[in-house]
C-alpha cells in the first residue's frame, strides 16, 4: 500500500518517459495525418513507419527477441498516448502489443517465438487475430472454422488442415500472420476449441475483402478465407481437446489483455477529445464572455473528467493487478473495459455538442474521435458481454480483489 498522501498509480520515471516518447511520435508524426488515414481509408503506413522508428513495437515483447520485456502498464500508457489523436493508428500497436504476439509469447513454442517475435518486436509484420465469423460474434462457442487431420501424426506431431471463414479481422488485409481460433476434431460447443498460427503466406489463405466502415477507417475488417490450408504441428499454438473446455477457457481469459489495451485507447481518444473542447470553450467567446465562464457548461465538463477519471482509476487497478507479466483479473478488466467505452461515448458526444456546429464537422477531431471508440464498444468482447459477465459473477457473490465486497445475500 501506498505511504499516505502518495498516488498508488504515480508512475515510474521510465514510465513517464516512456509516455512522453509516445506523446512527442503522436503529436508529431499520427496527429498531422489521421484525417488523411479517415478520409482515404487508407491503411496508416506513416503511423506504422513512426511507431516502428520509435521502437515502439516491442514494449511487450521478451527482451530475447528483441523488445523491452515490459507489461501491460507500459503497453497502456503507448496505447492511451498514441489514441488521444488517431486511434486507427494505436489499433497498430494494440495488435502487437495484445494480440498474436502476447499469445505466442505466453503460449507457444520455443520454435514459434524464434519464428514470430522478432517480427512483433522490430515492426518487420502486422499481426491479426481471427475470431469472428458470419455467425459467430459474441456467440464465439458457434464459430465453424475447423482442423482436419492431415496424414497420420509424425514425430513433431499432428499436422492439419484448416477450413474456415474469418470476418472482422482488424488489419488481416495487411497482416503477414494471423491467429486463427478453431475447432480441432470432433469439437462442439466450447470443448475442442484451440487456435492455430496461420502464415497469410500459405497456399489457401486469402483475403475476400474488407469492410466499409463508420470509424477506424485506417484499419480496416478483413474477410479473410482458409481453403485447405496446410497447418504444421508447430503452428499449433494451442490445441483443444474434444473433451474439454480448456483450452477455450485459456484463450478467452487471455483476451483480458486485449480488452485492457481497448479500455486504454477510449481513455485515450476521450482525454484528447475533452481537451480540444477545454481549449475550445477557453477561446470562444460570446458576447465578450469565454463560453468556459457560463456554469452550465462547466458541469458538462465536470461530468466529463469525472467519468473519464472513474474509468481510468478502473483500469488503473486491471493493470496493476496482473504484475509485471501476468494476465489481468477477468472481473476487474470487464468493469474497466465497460467504464471506459461508456466514458468515452459520454465525453466524445459532449465534446461534439460543447463545439457546436463545429463538433459536428469532420474538419475537426472530436467528430472522429466518437466514431473511432464506437467501434472499440464493440470490439473485443461488447459492453453487454462485460455487464452480462459482471453480473453474473456478483450475483454469484464473486469479489473484487481490492475490496473483497461480498454479496450478503448469496
């Protein structure tokens, strides 16, 4: 516990200034081009050479393959910092920092590290994961993706051959390696389901199109499609087993890195959003007064930064519970994600209805701002997937690990 009068969430210096190095490449390099990367749809490739100059990439990859070794702290603090101005471009480094790469770093290989991560570290690939299906969103446990076994097993094991639909996958039109959750055989529901390493090199592997989209224009959605394509025992990241559900369960609880990095990226867009509209209300000015004197404003604002700083302090304590490489806890990151995409639809709605006609424009950033964390309340796991979590875990009498509430009544 923290020394009275000491910020429990104070960062270190390396923290800080790793934050002000994510600061200085979003402001100089993401903020002058994130209306380009919207308007075109354009995939963000100045955003990608910028992060990857920085050394960015490998915040979260072991320091043997060529990153910093850190966690999901300082993956937080570059997400939320790269966000305040383009999130289409932080999605780049949430897909390193929380997706394949964090997946292969805690479950694969020593071969599959070898392989991946020093791609994750030095920006040399893009890296997708693949969940979704026509049919399968949130109802994952319906996805229809699956591995035949090809030939008898070898000495390195079983090899495959994978068949599936993937829809939604962020970046997959311009990623070199997907993550791909499928069923192994004789799969049903839950029990069975594992995930496979998919080089988007192979023969069979295509890109079907790409979603037409109301926010995160830089990134798009790609279809991708799995014709037949040849799965080596050691692309198995993890195999599922048709009599159980673990290996669904390890790959669900592992998304809590991911969900983390999104709540980070709203906090982020809702911090930049709520000051261009303190900067606004502080230079406009109505009949000689500065909008920011008028009270009814000033609450709107005040709302605003308590709600965001609500949120923040919940993902504050996600993080922080999950040490330096752990996984954060699955109730703490679903309160968090929760709180942090509903402050962010809050504060970015605000901020468009405190800059008036001019918040409605795309000449300014507020606008984008909101549709780029709509599409964040949807990702990686919907509110409503978090509240039907939360509550059923508190109606459970689950706790909290800060405070230990306990239900009374279960």
């Amino acid at each position: 516990m923290a020394p009275h009068g000491v910020d429990p969430f104070a960062e270190t210096e390396d923290q800080q200034a790793l934050r002000a190095l994510a600061r200085d490449v979003a402001e100089r390099e993401l903020a002058p081009n994130a209306r380009h990367w919207d308007e075109t749809e354009e995939f963000p490739q100045g955003s990608w050479d910028a992060i990857r100059k920085a050394d960015l990439f490998g915040i979260t990859v072991d320091e043997r393959y060529g990153g910093m070794g850190m966690g999901d702290i300082e993956a937080a603090i570059v997400l939320e910092e790269l966000a305040r101005h383009d999130v289409s471009s932080a999605i780049l480094a949430q897909l390193t920092f929380n997706g394949p790469p964090r997946a292969i770093q805690h479950l694969g290989s020593d071969a599959m590290k070898e392989r991946w991560l020093p791609m994750a570290a030095s920006g040399e690939a893009l890296f997708s994961i693949g969940i979704s299906e026509t049919e399968a969103g949130s109802a994952v446990t319906h996805m229809r993706a699956r591995l035949t076994p090809d030939g008898p097993p070898g000495p390195a094991g079983q090899a495959y051959r994978l068949n599936g639909y993937k829809n939604y996958v962020t970046g997959g039109h311009k990623a070199r390696c997907c993550l791909v959750w499928c069923r192994f055989p004789d799969s049903e529901g839950a029990k069975g389901i594992g995930a496979v390493l998919v080089d988007l090199e192979a023969e069979g592997a295509s890109v079907q199109g790409t979603h037409v989209k109301m926010g995160l224009r830089g990134t798009s959605e790609a279809e991708l499609a799995f014709d037949d394509v040849r799965i080596e025992p050691e692309d198995v990241l993890l195999a599922g087993d048709a009599s159980s559900s673990d290996a669904f369960k390890t790959l669900i609880s592992h998304i809590n890195h991911e969900r983390c990095g999104n709540a980070a990226m709203c906090i982020g867009a809702a911090q930049g959003s709520l000051e261009y509209a303190v900067r606004y209300m502080n230079e406009r000015t109505i009949g000689g007064r500065p909008l920011a004197e008028l009270q009814g404003l000033q609450w709107k604002i005040a709302d605003m930064a308590t709600q965001l700083e609500g949120a923040r302090l919940l993902l504050q304590r996600a993080l922080r519970l999950a040490g330096p490489h752990g996984t954060p806890p699955a109730l703490e990151t679903a309160m968090a994600k929760a709180a942090a995409n509903l402050a962010a639809k809050f504060v970015c709605d605000e901020s468009i209805q405190l800059l008036g006609g001019y918040g409605y424009s795309r000449e300014f950033p507020v606008e984008r701002a909101y549709r780029d964390i709509r599409g964040l309340c949807i990702g990686a796991g919907t509110v409503e997937i978090q509240r039907n979590f939360i509550g059923s875990q508190v109606l459970r009498g689950a706790t909290t690990s800060s405070t230990g509430w306990r239900n009374p009544l279960v």
